[in-house]
C-alpha cells in the first residue's frame, strides 16, 4: 500500500482541504481526498487525538468526529497505514506555523517536512 502523506502548507491550505472534505459524505471521499482533510484536521486542530474521539470529554466537535470513525474504520480494514491515521507531521506544522519565534532546528524540521508532505 502506498501512503498519500499530506502536511499542509498553510492554515489556509488546510481550511481549503477540509472544506472539501466536508461537501460529500465521509466515506465517500477518495483515499487520497481523505488524508488530505484528515491530515488538515491535525494541522488545524493539534490537539485532537483518533485514539478515543468518541469520548464525551476528547474534544472532539460533533462535525469532525465522522472523520475520525471513517479513519479508523480505513485504518481497520487496511486502507489507511499507520503514518495515514496519525499524522503527527501535519500536526507539528500546524503547531510551528501558528508560532511567532523558531529554533533552527524548528525551522530546519518545518523544511524537511515541506519537502517530504
């Protein structure tokens, strides 16, 4: 199985990418239209987890939790790899671009993801 990686490139890019996420019926979605709203959804909301999005106190809005049933619904039928249901590099760009000051070696991961997402 090939992985379709996403980070974002901006909050806008994201807002972009889960806008269209959200026009059609979750499970509807392409794989790769999938992660892409998916992995927009760590980018924007950094600390939402998948592991246990049903609970009352997960933070979870009622509109986003779809994705994260069909995640692991992907995830448990093969469809999504590890890197897919967690995308921990989305997550970490969303937190480093709403950050006013950088380390360099911040901004040399930021690069590295860019490169690679």
């Amino acid at each position: 199985m090939s992985m379709n990686v996403y980070v974002p490139s901006s909050l806008r890019e994201a807002g972009r990418e889960l806008r269209g996420g959200l026009q059609r019926p979750v499970a509807t979605l392409s794989r790769r239209d999938f992660v892409r709203a998916w992995s927009s959804i760590a980018y924007l909301f950094p600390g939402l987890h998948p592991d246990g999005f049903n609970d009352p106190e997960s933070g979870w809005p009622r509109a986003l939790k779809c994705f994260a049933v069909e995640a692991w619904r992907r995830a448990e039928a093969g469809k999504l790899a590890d890197e897919e249901l967690y995308p921990s590099d989305a997550q970490w760009a969303g937190i480093y671009d709403r950050m006013t000051e950088h380390t360099e070696g911040e901004t040399a991961r930021r690069k590295q993801i860019a490169r690679h997402g």
